[in-house]
C-alpha cells in the first residue's frame, strides 16, 4: 500500500510519463490557443456521429476496433474531441510493457469539450443539469451557457487564490450542481481534481490528501440527503486536523448548501459563494497534454491507505463520450439520469463527463430512492420524462420489495433505456426492472467495468444484441474479452468454459497508473497475466457465448475443496420469492476451510423462520449442487452498503466469523444495520 510520507516526495514515472503530486507538482504551461482545430466533419456535433447501433454496423465496427485498434481509436479522436494541436499518434506502448499512452503529442481541454464547444455551435440554451434537490420540489436547470458562468467563476476563484495547473484539489461536496461544476472548473485550468466521496470519514480524507498531497479542499457547509442533514465541513475541519493533512492543506473553499453554522479558520476558509460573486464569467481554458493527469480517484471499500487510480485526459474523455454515447444509444434530445454519486468512478464518467462530451442532458439526484417514499425515482421520472435511467442492482431489488404497486403510479413510458451498474443483476430484479419499470419496451442494459477502466467494458448494446438477464454477449467497441485457465494464463476457447476475466489489447479509457505507485498497479492489473489486463473477476462463457461473471476472484468460496462463485449463490437466493436480496461471503470453518454465509433481506412483511432457511437451503442445492449449500442464513434487514450500493463484503465477513474488530464503518449509508446483523448472527 502507499506510504503517506514518501508519496509527498515520490514521483510516479511510467516510460516518460510523470506525476509528481502537490506541493511539487506543476506542469509547463502552454501557449493559450481559444479556438481548438475542428474536423471536417458536420454530423460531429450535430448528433456527434453517434454509432449506429443496429447489429451490422455493430459487427463492422466492431471488427475494425479489435483488428486494428490504434486507427480506430485515433479516427475517432479526431472526429469526437476539439483539440488545440491534434495528434498525430494514437497507440504507443503496450500491456506487457505497462506504459500506454493515446495521443500523446494531442493538446486539448476536457471542459472545453464538454461545455464550450455546444455553446459555439449555437446549443448554449440546451439544459446540461438537471439537479433533482433532496426534496423532490428542490429542482433546478442549469443550461450549457449558465454551467460555463458558474464553472468560470470557480475557476478563477481557484487561481486567484492560488490553485495553478498541476496542483491537487480534493472535492468533498455533496451531489449537487456545483460538484460537478468545481470538477470541471479544475479541468479548466488544469488541476487535477481528487473527489472524496461525502459519507467517508475523516481519518480516510486526510490519508487521501495525504497520499495526493492536496493543499486545496472543496466542500459544503453540509450536506442534505434522506430528509438528514449531513455535517461536511465538520468531517473536513476534523480530517484537517489530523497532522499528515494539516502540514499540507493551505485553502478551504466552502459552499453554502443548508446553511448551519460551521466553525470558520481565518487564512484558510473561505465562502466561496461570497468569492463568487465579484469573479468574471470568462476564464480561458488551459491548454493540456492529451497524457496530463484529469483526475485521481480511490478505490472504494480498500483497506489501510488508499489506492489512487490516475486518469489522464485525452484518451478517458474519448472512452467516457463513446460510450455513453454507444451503450445507451445515446440520441439528441434525450433526459438521461444516472442516480450514482459524484464520489465514484459511475459519476465521473456517466453524471460528468460522457454525457456533456455528447452535449446530453444530465441529471445530479441528491436524494435517496426512498424519501419522501418508495415512489422517488419514477416521480422524477415522470416529471422529467426521463429517456435513459441508469441504476444499480441493490437500489432495483430493495425497491422491489415494495411491490409493483408505487411505480404503476406513475408515467414511465419515456423510458427507452434503463441501465444496472455495481454488480451482474439477477434474472428476477432483471425481469421487474424490464417488465414493471420498462413495461416490456425499454431496453435492460447490463453494464460491466471498473474504476480503472474508465468506462463499460462488456454489456449488452441496445439494438444489437439479445439481452439475457446476468451475462453479456462480449466486450463493447475496442474491448477483446478473454477467459484465461487462472494457473497457466492460456486463453480458453469456445463455449461452456470457466476461468479468469482479461482484456487483451489497451483502451483508451483505461487508468495510467496508481498515483505515486506504479510497480502496484503492474503487479496487480498487468503482471498476473503478461500481456492482458487482469480484471480480477472470475468468468464462464455459456452455451450461447454470453458471459458471466462469477465475482470476484478474491470472493470466490472454496468450501471442503469446492470453488463456488458468491454470484451464482447470491442469484439462486434471490431467485426465493420471498428474498428480495442476499450476499453471501466466505468465512473461516474448522472442518471445511471455509464456510457459506448468506446474508437475506426479505420482502416487507416476511420474517426469517427455521422453515424458510430450509427452503433457502435447498433453492442452492437444487440450483447448484449439495457442496453449496449454506453453512449459515442470516436475516438482514439492510446490508451494510455505501450510498453508491456497493456492499461492503469485509464487514459481512467479519461478522459471520465472529470477529468484533470491525473496522471503519463510516461510510455505511445506514452504519446502525451493522449492530444488527451482530445480534442476528448470534440467534
């Protein structure tokens, strides 16, 4: 793991990349050129070349970007990004040499690309946000015009406080406009920013603005989610006060959101809204190197100090606009709402940058799916008339266990698209997401990637390929999936085959490095397999070609010499009428090495009892054999999730072992499910 005190002087080298975090850090500044050189291409920005999704040209496509990746992605480069120098290479380096880089010698800038360039083509009064208040009455539209004002005014409140190309400027707001808008405000003036998600705690900000070296902080008075009011600037001022942040941290901004009082350091705090008001709506965008760091975001759910996947800029806003614009058959006008948080890979790239690369509409949710009550999604999806929705698994199955009454309330046939995101869905949340919320007629998008990534990898595209619930039929555009045997790292051919997931040829989207640690993020993602990408996922290929991932590799069971996938397990759970989600983990077993803990949350209503776990029990044994059957069924009122839905297996594992010494539980959405969980292991 990194270690806090040498990353401040560390420098991350990586074959003539570098990245020096703050307070060294600082990258040449170049000449300002305002008007980035334009293809000659008139669909560009019209509907900006969307791909045909139909099934031929999908298969055409397709072809190109595996057989001759470097041209496919550099023709793309030119057509879908404004740059101030283009490229003229695209693909140097490789996977076995752990040094990639896409259009290196390209200058551009990402915010640039997401907001002025609309403007200049005359799309300046098209909507770009839609903020969804915690309060359903709390909404408010932002055009691509007023976001360029806003994001203009943070910039130059940034610079004239001292925040210059290069530096590290650590985001810990709430899911509101101006999250998305102080991101794109340090794009603009090339920082790097390093969003915190606002539900950690403070000891995990202070080692994360310890290991970027951050000196400046973005954050809010508080937060409001749920009908709660959340103390942010308190967590920060806290974090702050921790000696390994304290030596670096020069600059607080504040935003005012629910306006409580908050302790104020003269010198280092500052209002921003009071700031804002006597800056200029102009701010030039700086121009950057297509391989200068846009942003470092942590992995979610680590242990010990964090992990710090760099993204640089050209190639990662290419992947995050051809995908959002090809896995959800993007079109012109459409209200797109993706209802993740800004604090995780899903908001980066599908709330911030993909949808503004393609000049959508999109949506900040700051609520929860349930407040005021289970209806909240499809009230905002009737008031918006909302076209492509995009979600996670957790939300759909705890949202389903209210029935199919709430959303046949509501006008949901805007629908065209709705997206899964954080895990594979299980056939019976696919099936009431497709037939109750899509009414049989939008499209189930599946969607499979990771932080590092950047973007989708494998999902079923809209109008090309034949959904089936859990699996996908293979990698999207520029992405050849392999299964490789996990003990020789051969690729296994053809169907009905099991092994570990891998990625055979660079992307663009994919991470550089992790900040201050490259010979990590070789040893984990590039050297398992020489020459693949090591998604650290197992997988089988059925009869029909489609792909399943089976969980983690690290979250695979091995049980009296069993290896039993905790997806497969968790699917034929929920597949119980009575269960409306499960997770289940491994846990230490004096006989059998391991044994099986199932974690279940029930339909409302429905209580655990001694005849259900039978049922429970032998659904897994009919479904996958009698070496799988469940060790322990714990009743699980709620699961121990973070606010983006994913579920933090450690705790479940902790506690199904006996093992009181829990750990950080700060960043639970709900942290009090935990005690209980505790005391229904016990029963």
């Amino acid at each position: 793991m990194l270690k806090c005190a040498a990353l401040l002087t560390a420098t991350c080298l990586v074959e003539g990349f570098a990245f020096t975090p703050s307070p060294t850090v600082s990258l040449p500044i170049l000449a300002h050129s305002s008007k980035p050189f334009r293809a000659d291409n008139p669909r560009r920005l019209g509907n900006l070349g969307l791909l045909s999704t139909k099934k031929t040209a999908f298969e055409s496509d397709y072809a190109s970007s595996i057989d001759n990746p470097s041209d496919y992605w550099f023709n793309l480069a030119k057509e879908k990004l404004d740059w101030y120098t283009q490229p003229t290479k695209s693909l140097t380096g490789g996977l076995a040499t752990a040094d990639v880089k896409w259009f290196e010698d390209g200058k551009l800038n990402a915010c640039y690309n997401c907001i002025d360039r609309h403007i200049e083509n005359g799309r300046g009064g098209k909507t770009a946000i839609i903020f969804e208040g915690d309060e359903p009455s709390d909404v408010t539209k932002y055009s691509y015009t007023e976001v360029l004002a806003r994001v203009s005014k943070i910039a130059n409140m940034m610079k004239s406080n001292g925040v210059k190309k290069g530096d590290v400027v650590t985001i810990y707001m709430p899911m509101t406009p101006d999250i998305i808008f102080s991101m794109l405000a340090c794009a603009r003036i090339g920082a790097v920013h390093s969003v915190v998600f606002a539900g950690f705690s403070e000891d995990a900000i202070a080692d994360r603005i310890a290991a970027s070296g951050s000196k400046f902080v973005f954050t809010s008075d508080g937060g409001l989610r749920g009908g709660r009011t959340i103390k942010l600037k308190q967590t920060v001022d806290n974090a702050i006060a921790k000696d390994r942040a304290k030596v670096l941290v020069e600059k607080v901004f504040v935003f005012k959101r629910t306006n409580e009082d908050v302790n104020f350091v003269d010198g280092r705090d500052l209002w921003a809204d009071d700031l804002l008001s006597s800056q200029s709506t102009e701010c030039p965008a700086e121009v950057m190197g297509a391989e200068d760091p846009l942003f470092i975001l942590y992995t979610s759910g680590s242990t010990g100090q964090p992990k710090g996947i760099l993204h640089t800029t050209g190639g990662y806003l290419l992947y995050a606009q051809h995908t959002t614009a090809t896995s959800f058959d993007l079109q012109p006008d459409d209200i797109y709402a993706c209802v993740a948080d800004a604090g995780w890979i899903t908001g980066h790239t599908y709330i911030c940058y993909g949808p503004l690369l393609n000049g959508a509409t999109s949506t900040v949710f700051e609520s929860t799916p349930l407040y005021p009550d289970e209806g909240r999604y499809w009230d905002m999806i009737q008031r918006h008339k909302i076209n492509i929705f995009y979600t996670a698994p957790t939300a759909i199955r705890s949202l389903m266990r209210f029935g199919d009454e709430p959303p046949k309330k509501y006008d949901l046939s805007s629908l065209r698209v709705l997206g899964s995101v954080g895990e594979p869905i299980n056939p019976a949340a696919w099936d009431w997401y497709n037939d109750v919320i899509g009414g049989g007629k939008a499209t189930v998008v599946d969607t499979y990637w990771q932080t590092e990534t950047g973007g989708h990898v494998a999902l079923n595209l809209p109008g090309v390929h034949e959904p089936k619930a859990g699996s996908c039929r293979g990698g999207t555009y520029g992405i050849d999936l392999a299964i490789l045997d996990p003990k020789s790292g051969e690729v296994i051919e053809g169907n009905d085959v099991e092994g570990v997931l891998a990625i055979s040829k660079p992307w663009p989207g994919m991470a550089r490095t992790c900040l201050g640690d490259h010979e990590r993020y070789k040893t984990t993602y590039l050297q398992p397999y020489p020459g693949f990408y090591f998604a650290g996922d197992g997988a089988r290929r059925d009869s029909s070609g489609y792909i399943w991932v089976t969980g983690r590799v690290d979250d695979v069971i091995n049980s009296s010499g069993h290896r039993i996938g905790t997806a497969e397990l968790e699917s034929s759970l929920v597949s119980h009428p009575l269960v409306a989600q499960a997770a289940v983990v491994g846990y230490p077993h004096d006989i059998k090495g391991e044994g099986v803990a199932c974690y279940c949350t029930l339909t409302k209503g429905t209580a655990m009892t001694d005849d259900l776990r039978k049922d429970l029990k032998q659904a897994v044994r009919s479904s996958i054999g009698p070496f799988a059957t469940p060790d322990m069924i714990i009743e699980a009122p709620a699961l121990p999730m973070t606010r983006s839905g994913k579920i933090m297996r450690r705790i479940l594992r902790k506690i199904a072992g006996g093992d009181t010494e829990l750990g950080d539980t700060s960043t639970l959405a709900d942290p009090t499910c935990v005690g209980v969980l505790v005391e229904n292991a016990k029963a």
